[in-house]
C-alpha cells in the first residue's frame, strides 16, 4: 500500500508543475462553459412546458462539468502507450509491485491533479460572475464530496482499462475514441440526463457513465436529495469493482500473449 | 512553377501521405469510425435537446441541422488539408523547419502539404449525412444561385478554419510554447456555429462576426439559403458575400505567416 502511495504522490507532485496548460485549459473551459449556458438559455426560453430540472440548477450543473472536465475517462496516459509501444512496459513488470494496483495508482494521479489545477478558479469565476450557484445545503455539498470521490474510483477504473486496452491496439485510437463519445454522451456533459428522453433514462441510470458527473453533480444543485448518496454510491462502487474485475483479467491475458524482443 | 505543377505536387504529397496511413488499415478504419462516433454524438445531444424542448428561438432541428452540416463539413475539409500547420509548432522547436527554407516552394505550401489526415473523413461523413438530411427536410426551392452559394459557403468556410490553424502555426515563430487557445476559438466557433447565431447575446455574436468573421460564412448564407431575415437585422446581401469573405481571411492569416517566417531564427538543434 505505501508503494502505491508513493506512486501517486509523486505523480501528483509531477503534474501539479504542468501551470501554463492548466491556465490555457481554463480559460478554454470557461469560453465553453459560456457557449453552453447560452444555448441552455435560448432553447429554456423557447418553452413553457416545466422542464425535470430547472435552468439555474442545469446552469449550475454545466458550470460543475467545466470545471471538473479534466476528472472524466476520455484518453489513455500517453508514457503507458509508449511503454506498451516500445515494450520497455517489461520493465515495468520487473518492480515489486502489482502492474494492475500500479497503473491505477498513477491514473488517479492524471485524474485528480489536473482537475484540482482548473477546478479552484473555475468554481471561484463560476459562483463570482457566470450564474453558478453554491450547494443546495450543507448535506448536498457533503453527498457531493462522496460522490466527487466515488465518480473518481469509477473514472479511474475505466481509464486503466483502457490502458490496458492498449496491449492489444496499441495506438488506441479506435476504442479510446468511441469510448470517449460514449463517456461524454452518457455521463451528461453534453446534457444533463434529466433533460434526455424519458424512455432513455432508465437505461443511461444502470451505465456506470452516469456515476462519473451525472450523479454528483445532481446532488450538488440537489436534484437528488442528499440521503440518495447512498444510492448513487452504491451504482458507483458497483461498476467500479467490475470495471476492475474486467481490468485485471484482461490484463493478465494481455501478460500471457504479449511478446517482448530482446535487445 | 505554374499553377498545374503545384497542384500536380500536392496531389503527390497526400498520395504518399495517405498511402501511409492505409499502412495499418485496421487502425484507420477503427480511428475513422471512433471520429464519426464521436463528432455524431455531437449532433445526437442536439436531437435529445428539440425532444425535449421543440425549438430553439423558433428554429427547427432541420434548420439547425442546415448550420450543423454546413459548419461541420467545412471544418472536416480544413482539419484534413491544413493540418500540417497544427503540427508545425513542433517543427520549429525540432528544428525541422529549416529544410523547408532550402526548397523552391512556399513554406506555407510545403507545410500544408505536410499531411492530410485521412480519418477526418469520419466527421465529414457525419457531417454529410446530417446536411443531406437538412436539405431534404427543408422546404426550400433549390436554384442554381442556392446551391452554388451552399458549395462557395462551406468552402469560405474551410478557408476560415485554415486561417485559424495558420495564426496558429504562425504564433510559434515567436513562442515555442503550443498554443491551446486558438484552439478554443477553433473547436469552440465550430460548436458555436452549429446554432444560428441569433441565439446568443450580443457580444458573443460580435465576436463572430466582426473580430472573427466565421459567422459570415455560416450564419448569413444559411440564412440567405433558407430566405430568412436577419432577426438582428443585419442585410441578407452580407451571406451571397460570405466565400470572399473566407477566401480574404486566409490570405490575411497567410501574410501575417510570411512576416513570421522572415522573424523566423531556427533553434539551431
């Protein structure tokens, strides 16, 4: 355990030190963040029918997506997709630890560091100047720090199975892509589930995409009443064990069948 | 060095680049499909959103369709031919450069010959759909001037985005550090410009008009094509102007480029 500690600090430490794309990156989010609030806009004011969730809390939740963007399971780690390129990922097999906890503990550095660099000024202009409001109550902002933590074992357990992934595509590009589009569809990035068609709902509430902003950001504005938590983390911890499962066995056969070159 | 013989090169340049990609065919294929995935996903939040909500500002999906297609395809076109100039940030800090000072061809020329990333074609193909699918659902009378102002449209548009990724590229002369937010008014103009720019607040739409003209060549020939008014009011004329427009905006970008190629001092690496 404190091998995989150290993994994580350290990783942690490393990519807190990448400021200037963290900048760019926010200003990014926010120029986006606006686009989005904009068209939310028009398209609440083009309706009287009540809508399941209303315009402050989606503004509220598009706000809450921007600046935890960084969190979500879009890509691979670029140094795991060069060592399974190069094969020097047999040195990686030569450390006294386990190769599945190992790449885990580094994804959730990529997944934390970057997010924490752009969500402080993110939430601060958000809540300041763009319409973003604070949590529903104090036990909202509560259930949304479990669920934020949750949503990260899930995001993080998706992102290694995708770098395992790797031993067999090896540029990724394929499966990374169409999993991405999945994530960014079905996680309510690109829309708030509540918002999508009702007969859609039940299915995009099993999908373990809903877990990674869906739900936390439900309890933020509180959509879902903070004594749900339970629930939400229940879905989370649910597909973070069989995305796990499903990682470590395919990493295993990816052990069996890959060939390293001497020399 | 005649007008044929460039082209005659170009060709030659995305023949070798595209038989280079079709190397590893199942790679291609996969990226392509991944790339059509992940731009129609964009296109289907837009569905869920009129399910949901009917219209926006009295447009129609199929209307907003129109402005989908004709953006996306534009931008597929530009991010297939000028990519070369997204990745020359990396040949000045390489270094890389200097070979194409030696040679009897423009820089720009040899740069946007570079490469041309073929598994674009899945946001073109998307993009297509979804046009094909606007203009037959629309009820609009498809004369000549229409159509051709439909094709000179999505050409203005390319041109602009090439611009984009040319100020881009240019930046790098003076600082080696990559540029992520041009990126944000390219990828950002394009998610923009998939909804009539009437939807938006003031000052949003006179930054794509005035300061980055990429309303011109999406927003007002849609809406000449469509023989809708303006609701801001502006003249219908200004969208049958708008391939000038584009094709003026990348000559533009191209000779901001050739002043940062005469600043250019290599690394020397």
């Amino acid at each position: 355990m404190k091998a995989y500690l150290a993994i994580l600090s350290s990783r942690f430490r490393m990519l807190l030190q990448y400021r200037a794309a963290a900048v760019a990156g926010t200003i990014t989010q926010i120029f986006w963040g606006w686009i989005r609030v904009m068209i939310f806009e028009a398209f609440y004011r083009s309706s009287d029918v009540v809508q399941p969730m209303s315009f402050e809390d989606v503004v509220t939740y598009v706000w809450l997506g921007q600046a935890l963007l960084a969190m979500i399971p879009w890509n691979t780690d670029p140094e795991i997709r060069s060592m399974v390129r190069t094969r020097t990922v047999a040195y990686e097999l030569l450390k006294p630890v386990d190769l599945y906890n190992l790449w885990y503990s580094r994804t959730i550095a990529t997944r934390t560091a970057p997010t924490m660099l752009r969500s402080v000024p993110i939430f601060i202009l958000g809540l300041a100047y763009f319409g973003m409001e604070s949590p529903e109550s104090t036990a909202s902002a509560v259930a949304f720090g479990l669920a934020v933590i949750g949503a990260v074992m899930l995001s993080v357990a998706l992102s290694t199975l995708l770098n395992i992934s790797l031993m067999w595509t090896l540029s990724g590009q394929g499966i990374t892509r169409i999993t991405a589009a999945a994530v960014i569809l079905f996680s309510g990035l690109t829309i708030p589930i509540p918002l999508f068609p009702d007969w859609a709902q039940t299915i995009l509430r099993l999908l373990p995409f809903a877990g990674i902003a869906d739900t936390p950001f439900r309890l933020y504005v509180g959509h879902i009443p903070p004594h749900e938590v339970i629930w939400v983390l229940a879905h989370q911890l649910i597909w973070t064990i069989i995305l796990v499962v499903w990682g470590r066995l395919l990493l295993n056969r990816g052990l069996r069948v890959m060939v390293v070159q001497g020399g | 060095m005649s007008i044929a013989n460039t082209l005659n090169l170009y060709w030659k340049y995305i023949g070798i680049s595209i038989r280079a990609q079709m190397q590893y065919k199942v790679s291609f294929i996969m990226a392509a499909i991944g790339h059509f995935l992940i731009t129609a996903v964009e296109f289907l939040a837009i569905w869920a959103m009129f399910d949901r909500f009917g219209s926006i500002d009295a447009w129609t999906l199929a209307e907003v369709a129109l402005f989908y297609g004709m953006v996306h395809i534009a931008f597929s076109i530009s991010e297939g031919a000028a990519r070369g100039f997204d990745l020359f940030p990396s040949m000045v800090k390489s270094g890389d450069f200097d070979r194409f000072l030696l040679r009897p061809r423009s820089t720009a020329f040899q740069v946007a010959s570079m490469e041309f990333q073929l598994l674009r074609i899945g946001r073109l193909l998307q993009a297509v759909i979804i046009l094909g699918w606007a203009v037959t659902t629309l009820d609009i009378s498809w004369t000549l001037p229409r159509v051709l102002l439909t094709i000179g449209a999505i050409g203005g548009g390319a041109c602009i985005f090439s611009g984009f990724f040319v100020i881009q590229a240019t930046l790098a002369f003076w600082t080696v550090e990559s540029l992520e937010i041009m990126n944000t008014i390219t990828y950002g103009g394009v998610e923009a410009a998939s909804y009539p720019l009437a939807i938006y607040r003031d000052w949003f739409r006179r930054f794509f008009t005035f300061v980055v003209p990429l309303a011109c060549v999406n927003y007002f020939p849609a809406l000449a094509i469509l023989g809708k008014p303006d609701p801001m009011g502006l003249p219908t004329v200004l969208g049958w102007l708008s391939p000038l427009l584009g094709v003026a905006f990348l000559w533009v970008t191209l000779q901001i480029w050739k002043v940062g190629v005469r600043h250019y001092t290599s690394t020397g690496s």
